[in-house]
C-alpha cells in the first residue's frame, strides 16, 4: 500500500516577517498547528519575527504554510514568510505544538 503524496511526512522550518510580534500570533500558530494535527514549534526571534517547525503530512504542511503566508494571528500584519531546509521525515520528532519561549 503506497501514501499518496499528500500523506507524505514532511518536515520544513520557517520564518515570518512583519507585525508578528505582540499580537498573539505564537499562539495563534500554535492552536492551527493542532488544529491541523501538525507537530512543531514556534518562538520570536531578536529580530523580530517569528520562527519555527513544522511536521506532519504534506497536505496539512502545505495548508499551515499558506495559513502562516496569508492568515496569522488577527492583529498581525505579515510581510512575508520564508519557508526552508524541506524534507520527507520517516517519523515526527515531536509528540505537540509547542511555543518555545
């Protein structure tokens, strides 16, 4: 039995640039992320923005993905968001969603 390319483990960090800072936008990523049964972290940078990873099934990274591009939390304000080091995972490394402080 093969997964369809959609239920592909995939694992990719990330990066958002913009007003994502202050404005709920960790935890708003956070409660996506588990809505989305996605595994992950997320935390604000020095710089700024906010950064993370994202694992789960390609179908539901791809939706995160463009949930974290265009949504956000509703008071932020995102210029852009960088997406990197993608790659198909055997398994998760992590167990939840977690904000890391």
């Amino acid at each position: 039995m093969s997964m369809a390319e959609g239920d592909t483990l995939i694992s990719v960090d990330y990066e958002i640039f913009g007003k994502v800072q202050g404005v709920f936008f960790r935890k708003y990523t956070q409660a996506e992320g588990k809505k989305l049964g996605l595994v992950g972290w997320v935390q604000n940078t020095d710089q700024g923005t906010v950064q993370g990873q994202l694992q789960g099934p390609a179908s539901k990274v791809r939706h995160m993905q463009e949930w974290l591009e265009t949504k956000g939390s509703p008071k932020s304000h995102i210029d852009r968001a960088s997406f990197h080091n993608e790659k198909v995972i055997v398994k998760l490394d992590y167990t939840d969603f977690q904000i890391v402080k």
